[in-house]
C-alpha cells in the first residue's frame, strides 16, 4: 500500500525481531506513503488550516514516530510489534523518508526518474518459530537500483527495480504500484494496487531450506522466480498544517514458489503501520 526515513539512533540498539516486523511494514508501505505526501501538499487545506506552500525549493524536515506489525507467512511465527523515531527530509535533490533515500534525476515531462535505496527487513531468525530452529539466520538487506514516478490526474504509477546491495540473498526485485490519494476535508485516502516480481535467489534465501537445515517435516526447498501481488490503503488525517498522522494497512498474497515452501503456513502476509509527523 506501497510514502518513507531514516531511524535517528543505531539499528544495532534495537531487538532484531520488532525492527524487522516494522522495517518490513514500512517498506511495504513507502511507495503509496511518498505518493500520498506529495499529493497531500498539493491538496488545500482544509477549512481553519493554512494551506501549505508548494512551490517552494526551500528543504522540508518533518520529525515522528512509527509503528507496526507484519503477519508473517511463516510457520508458528513470533510476530512482534515495533516502533521508531523517524525523520524526514526533502529537497530537490533527495528525498529521505522511512527506510528509504531518493536521489532525484531530471524528469520527462510527467515522469521522474530516481536512484533508489532502501532497507528492507524481511529477514527472520531461528529462534522466531518452532518451526525455524536449526535454520541458519536470514538478514535484512539494503537494496539499490532505479525508480520512474509517472503522475497523472487520475493516479500515479510508481516501478522500480532494486537489487540486494548487501549480497545477503544476492536477489533482485522489481515491483509495478498504482496508487491514488482522494481527500476528504483533513483526511485522504490512498488505495494501492501492487505486484512485485522476486527472483529465484531471493526466494530461495528466504524460503528455501539448505540441505544441511532439513529435519524431520521440514524437507529441503530450492526456491525459484515467483510474483507477488499486494493491496493497501493508507489513511492520512491533517488537523493542522504542520501535524498529521496517518494509519497503514495491507496485504500481500505470495507467489506459488514462496507458497509452496514448508517454512510457509498461510499464503498471506499482512501487516499494519502507523505514526505521526510534526512537519517544519
């Protein structure tokens, strides 16, 4: 439900389970959450509020924070509940926001071009299930690759390509998001449709099982390539120009190679995310 920022003290202070559970809900989210806060500028505000000046270059900082829980796929996992202080930051060279950093690059008329990187936490341990003991840990990743933002007056259409920069899963991605914000007095709402395309290596990081991981009721699996769809709604609510908080919901349907895992209980994650910001 795929608009997202930088976590303002060391991902090492933070237990690896609640990170990654909101590392995930973020980067689930940060393609509709940028979207919708661009948008949102663009909208008047509403009765009582001062509206918001857009056609300035001048840098905008917003500082909050952020919460969220992933339902993961996984068998008997134990989802947990995570939270940061986030900031934000844009100009018209970079945009910072959640796990995420755009460089921007010239645009071609209604479309943008970016240089992306974003970190990603999709990883899990062995003590996180039952199921996952004697597996060997999976790491969260940051990836890199390109953006291309094309907006219109009915949606915008967001692709981009990344690949794991950190060599955890040495996978590559690319993912295809619609995403349009209606707004409603102080509120909008942002649905998003998605599909996201993951590559064998990815998958088998993720979801496979190594010959040397196999037990009893857990066979060894070597994923391949796979295609995911997702659907989401991000809630925003402005009751003053400078504050808004905002409510993330989604579900993500895996692909048969990742379905077909036996890691994988359910072909279904879902994940929700919330927050607020105080922009300057």
């Amino acid at each position: 439900m795929t608009s997202q920022v930088f976590p303002v003290f060391s991902l090492k202070s933070v237990s690896a389970r609640p990170l990654s559970a909101l590392l995930a809900v973020l980067a689930a989210s940060t393609l509709s959450m940028t979207s919708a806060e661009s948008q949102a500028a663009d909208t008047p505000a509403s009765p009582g509020q001062n509206a918001v000046d857009t056609g300035s270059s001048a840098s905008q900082w917003s500082i909050g924070l952020a919460g969220g829980k992933n339902y993961r796929v996984y068998r008997d996992f134990d989802d947990k509940i995570g939270g940061l202080p986030l900031v934000t930051y844009e100009n018209r060279y970079v945009h910072v926001f959640g796990t995420g950093l755009d460089v921007k690059l010239p645009s071609l008329g209604p479309v943008s071009f970016r240089l992306r990187g974003k970190y990603i936490g999709e990883g899990y341990e062995s003590g996180d299930s039952p199921y996952l003991r004697g597996m060997s840990d999976r790491d969260n990743s940051f990836w890199v690759g390109g953006a291309a933002i094309w907006k219109s007056d009915f949606a915008t259409l967001t692709t981009e390509v990344l690949t794991d920069a950190m060599d955890n899963s040495k996978g590559s991605r690319a993912r295809l998001q619609i995403d349009r914000r209606f707004s409603a007095g102080a509120f909008g709402f942002t649905p998003r449709l998605a599909g996201e395309w993951v590559d064998s290596n990815y998958v088998d990081y993720y979801y496979g099982v190594m010959p040397n991981e196999v037990r009893t009721g857990r066979p060894a699996y070597k994923g391949e390539a796979t295609m995911n769809t997702e659907a989401g709604l991000r809630i925003d609510w402005r009751p003053a120009r400078a504050h808004t908080l905002f409510l993330d919901l989604g579900a993500t349907r895996m692909g048969n190679e990742i379905k077909n895992s036996p890691l994988v209980e359910t072909d279904t994650q879902y994940g929700v995310g919330f927050g607020y910001f105080y922009r300057f």
